[in-house]
C-alpha cells in the first residue's frame, strides 16, 4: 500500500476534536482516498475505529508513525 493521500495532524489535541477532524477532511477526499489522522489522545483508539464503523468507511491501518499513533482511513463512499 502507498502512502495516505492526506495527513490530519491532531497530535496533543482531546477527542472528539480528531474524529471531527476526519469527518471534515474525508469528504473532501474522492472515494478509495486514505485519510491518516495522527492523534495521541488514547481515547482516539476507540472513537476513529468507532466512528468508522457507524458512517461505513474502512479504517485500513493503525501504525505508529515517528512514535505517534496513526489511524489510516479509506473513504468508502
């Protein structure tokens, strides 16, 4: 896989503040785009994955990117 077409940097910032984030840049990506939102706020690992799942878009990959989470999401439609 190739890299994200966009990165959201939401290091240091309290969820909701990255899902709101990504909600607001993944439209803005054509479908089959991946969006990676960096984000170190532990609750991100439970509320991107969940959000996901509720509007239907494919979280591809969580790595660790230069020692920060980072949360891979395809636009699915």
């Amino acid at each position: 896989m190739n890299g994200p077409d966009e990165v959201v940097d939401c290091l240091g910032q309290r969820c909701p503040l990255p899902v709101i984030a990504a909600a607001r840049r993944l439209p803005q990506l054509p479908v089959g785009g991946v969006l990676r939102v960096l984000a170190d706020d532990p609750a991100a690992a439970i509320d991107i994955p969940a959000w996901c799942r509720m509007r239907g878009q494919e979280l591809v990959d969580t790595s660790t990117v230069d020692g920060s989470p980072a949360y891979d999401i395809r636009r699915a439609h």
